[in-house]
C-alpha cells in the first residue's frame, strides 16, 4: 500500500473478484469516513420503478447526493454493501453498480446480499456505501 493513499487490495492466491468491485481496501489513518444510510429505489417523487436495474439506478443516484453532502464522491467510496430479495435481481443490481464504477479506476470492497425482504414489498434493492476523504 503507497502511504496516505486509498488503495485497492488484490493478493495472490484468492480467485479474482466476479465483477468491478476489490477484495480489499486498505484505508491511511488520517481520513475521514462518510457513511450512508442504506438506500432503497425510492424516487424523490414516491415512485418506486419496477426491476431491479431500475431500483438500483435510484439507490445509486440518492447515493451520489449524499456522498456530496458530506464532501466526496463515487471515487472516494471504499465499501459498497448492497442486498437484494432474489438471485433473480442480481444481474439488474450489478449492471447498475457496473455502469456507476465505470469511469473509477480504484475500485471499492463490495459485497452482494440475497434477503428475504424490505420494508415494502415492491423494494427489490438496497444499497449503502462507505466513503473515505481527506479531513
């Protein structure tokens, strides 16, 4: 890891990861976090649109607002968790973290959860991202 830099960890001997996400992050001391709340496909208009693609284009969009609200952006986002209610979904999900990474060149930790459900039954993703930026 290069001192006081973000960086991606990519060790030998673990097969590589299955998408655009690091098996690891290792983060300076001396950064502050930004965390979101987790994020569901809620438009600002109370719509919720059908598919998962869809769902998740919002989770990302809301993400994106709140990571500027506290002074970072998709490029600081060193942890992604998101979940989703059926492996059926999981392709829309990753399409649209996908095409939110596509310009990053140091990409976060990720991981991708199968839950039984969310508050409301037409909710088929959600998304919460940590951020690290300088102080």
């Amino acid at each position: 890891m290069t001192e006081n830099r973000i960086a991606a960890l990519t060790p030998e001997g673990i097969a590589p990861p299955f998408a655009r996400y690091a098996q690891g992050v290792a983060v300076p001391a001396g950064l502050r976090f930004v965390y979101t709340s987790g994020q569901l496909g809620l438009a600002e208009d109370g719509s919720v649109p059908e598919g998962a693609a869809a769902q998740a284009a919002i989770c990302f969009g809301n993400v994106d607002r709140i990571l500027a609200a506290g002074g970072a952006t998709r490029a600081d986002v060193v942890r992604i968790n998101a979940y989703v209610t059926d492996r059926a979904h999981m392709p829309g999900y990753m399409t649209a973290r996908d095409a939110w990474l596509k310009d990053i060149e140091r990409l976060p930790a990720s991981t991708l959860v199968i839950v039984s459900g969310f508050t409301r039954v037409e909710f088929l993703v959600e998304v919460e991202v940590v951020a690290a930026v300088a102080p």
